[in-house]
C-alpha cells in the first residue's frame, strides 16, 4: 500500500499544473496558425483534465480524513 498524499503535496503539484496553462495559454495569445492552435488547446484542455482530476483527488483525501493535515 502506498502512503497517501498530502494535502501540500496536492497544492504543490496544482500550482505547477495552473503555472503550465498560465504559460500555455500566454503561448496561445502569441501563436499564430491553425496547428500551433489546435496544438496548444489540445495541452491547454489535458493539463485543465489533469488539474480537475487532481482536485477531486484532494477533496477525496479530504473528506476520509487522510493525507495529513487538513485545510485551515
């Protein structure tokens, strides 16, 4: 069995999600042409996946009480 992750470690790796899409998005503003911009929403769209699911992971974890220290 694994040992559950913490709450820090969940708002550690979905500050860096929100800082990739933050940096996406800005590459999206400045790109031009069509397969540069299907390109860019298709990583904008898997990393917005992968922040949705990590939050839901997180208020998982929060809601059985596991991953260390609760929110304050």
């Amino acid at each position: 069995m694994s040992t559950p992750r913490t709450i820090q470690s969940y708002d550690a790796e979905i500050a860096i999600i929100r800082e990739n899409i933050r940096q996406l998005m800005e590459q999206a503003a400045a790109s031009s042409g069509a397969a540069n911009e299907d390109l860019l929403a298709d990583r904008i769209a898997a990393q917005e996946a992968r922040l949705a699911a990590l939050q839901q992971q997180m208020d998982g974890t929060i809601g059985t009480g596991e991953g260390g220290k609760s929110r304050a």
